[in-house]
C-alpha cells in the first residue's frame, strides 16, 4: 500500500511539474529585456524582478533538469506576453539577441557622431571621444 502511495505522489508531483513548464508568465505585454551574465539564481533573480517568471525557484528546477538542451545565454532578448518557463528557457538557450539599428551618415564630424550616439534610444553608459 505505500507504494501505492508514493507512486501516486510522485505521478501527482510530475504531472505539477509538467504543467509549472507551461503555466502563462506574469509578464504581462511583450517587451525587450537585458539579461545579465551569471549564474542560473542570478538570471532567476533578474527574470523575476523584470517580471518574466514569478517562481524563480521553479526556473532554476526547470534550467537543471533540461541543462542537457543547452546552455543560458545572456544579452537583450524579446520575451512574448505570459511567456511560459518552457518558452523563456527556449528563448535564453536558442533565441538571436535584440538588434538595434543606428545609422551614421558620412561626412559627419566626430563631435557630430558623439552627438548621434549620446541620442540613440539603446544606447547605455557614456559616450566618450578619444
């Protein structure tokens, strides 16, 4: 009879795993978000605090059982609305980063590039001339 009830547990405890995979995300409108390098409790962290997943603990479960697929990437992806943790580990493992497009015309001067540059809506940090 124990048996029977361990194995009926763990049916019931796979079966909340398999569909934890596919549970709609809290994100709620699709968006581009940067992920930073570091380990899978960081990115869990991060997913989280961006809104992509609202179980990290059950992100980082999902990254070790499936790590055979592939290793996490880190760079700016675009995540769809309620993206599942199956979905956002596809994305992380397979998915091309974001590319943001900025053009410089010719001619310009490189006091007009900076000027281009401090302007680009992607464009992080400060832009310096050497």
């Amino acid at each position: 009879m124990t048996v029977v009830v361990v194995g009926g547990a763990a049916a019931g405890g796979f079966e909340w795993w398999r569909h934890a995979l596919v549970w709609f995300g809290p994100l709620a409108e699709s968006r581009a978000i940067v992920v930073p390098h570091g380990g899978t409790s960081q990115l869990a962290r991060a997913l989280a605090a961006d809104g992509v997943v609202d179980q990290p603990l059950v992100f980082q479960a999902a990254a070790w059982l499936t790590r055979g697929e592939g290793t996490l990437h880190a760079a700016e992806f675009a995540f769809p609305a309620h993206a599942s943790i199956r979905q956002v580990l596809a994305i992380l493992r397979l998915a091309h980063p974001v590319e943001h497009r900025l053009t410089i015309a010719e001619g310009l001067t490189a006091q007009q590039i900076v000027g281009v540059l401090a302007h680009a809506e992607a464009m992080t940090g400060e832009v310096r001339t050497i």
